[in-house]
C-alpha cells in the first residue's frame, strides 16, 4: 500500500505524521518505508537520529518525479507499506505523488490560511483524477486541534461538508511530537499515553481505510 502524507503549505506536521505513522506500522510487524520528496529533507533526518534497537523503518529521498516513480515502484515490491513524505509545492512532483498513491493524507491545522491554501490543493486533486483516470481516495487530517476554540470547530464542519471528509482522529498539540523527532522516534514509543494511544487510533483508522479500498 502506497500512503503519501502531503500539502501544498509548510509547517502543517506532514513529515510528523508520517513518522509516526511509519513507526506504528513496523510495529504491527508491517515491513515499512519512507520516501522522502520534500526539500527540507526532515524525515531523512530523523532516520539518522533513529537507534538501531528500535525497528528499522528505511527512509529513501527522491525529489526528481521521474526518479520517484521508480523509486516507489521498486520499493512497493519490497515493503508491504510505502509512506511518501511529500513536497508542499505547486510542482508537478505534488500532482505525481497524488496520482501514485493508493490512498492520500492532507494535514490541516485550524487557521484561515491553511483553508485558502487547502482549496489550492483540491484543484491539483481533482487534476490528478483526470489524469489517473479514477478516484483517488484521500482524508484530511486536522493536526493541532482543539475542541475549545470555536476555528476548530468551524474548520472541521466546512472539511466534513468538502469531496474530501476528514478523519475521525484529531491530533492534538503536544509537545512530545516535537521531542520525539529529535530522538528519531514515533509517539508510540515515547512514555506519553494519551499521544500514544492517539496515534494508535489514527493508524488504526488509515488501515480501515485501506481495507475498504482493497476491497
């Protein structure tokens, strides 16, 4: 299964999530990876600072979209879970990983410019069907979220009324995330229970989504 993580705006926790996605994959005994195509090369990083004791979870980069074609292609024989870290860019590397992925994540965080340029990024979405030739299923994520604070709630209703609906799974804002990048970990292996166990429903609920699709 092919999963990207992707955006067309920075700083909204894409390369988090798919870590932590990652992490909680390999340990359900997924044969896991990561492709890295954004320039920052954050995930690259984190699998540097990754301790060997922990389950190994490859990180390849690729930002060229000819090149990540056949890097996904080649890994997609050999993992059982393909996670692409992706650009937040206009470029034509944004509408490739839509169109390779068997399902996408779009990470949003509860502002007014996270929604202006979200609706940016249907527009390449929709562009990608067309030239796919079929649907491709996708979920937002919200990340950072607070039920006390009405812009949350307010995004979360226009989201669960777009093509596009969110998942069920909030992430809300911990600090442990950002620890846990440092240490080239995922939540679910720090001591945090509540992160733990909310990364835990998210990836529970990506592979229900997978599930439907396969079937």
């Amino acid at each position: 299964m092919i999963i990207s993580v992707t955006s067309l705006k920075g700083g909204v926790g894409k390369s988090t999530i798919a870590q932590n996605l990652a992490v909680c994959f390999a340990h359900n005994g997924y044969k896991t990876c990561i492709v890295d195509s954004d320039t920052n090369k954050s995930s690259l990083r984190w699998a540097g600072f990754r301790s060997e004791d922990l389950p190994n979870i490859p990180v390849f980069g690729s930002e060229d979209g000819r090149v990540l074609t056949q890097t996904i292609r080649g890994l997609y024989e050999d993992y059982e879970v393909v996670i692409i870290d992706g650009t937040p860019s206009l470029n034509k590397v944004t509408s490739k990983i839509i169109m390779l992925s068997d399902l996408v994540l779009i990470p949003i965080l509860p502002s007014g410019l996270d929604l202006w340029a979200t609706e940016i990024f249907l527009e390449r979405y929709q562009d990608a069907e067309d030239q796919k030739e079929e649907k491709i299923t996708g979920y937002f994520i919200m990340n950072q979220f607070d039920p006390r604070y009405n812009l949350s709630k307010d995004l979360m209703e226009v989201l669960e009324g777009s093509e596009i609906r969110p998942l069920e799974t909030t992430i809300k804002q911990r600090m442990v995330y950002r620890e846990a990048v440092l240490e080239g970990k995922g939540v679910y292996e720090c001591t945090n229970k509540k992160a733990k166990e909310e990364i835990i429903r998210l990836t529970n609920e990506v592979q229900q989504a997978i599930s439907t699709i396969a079937v």
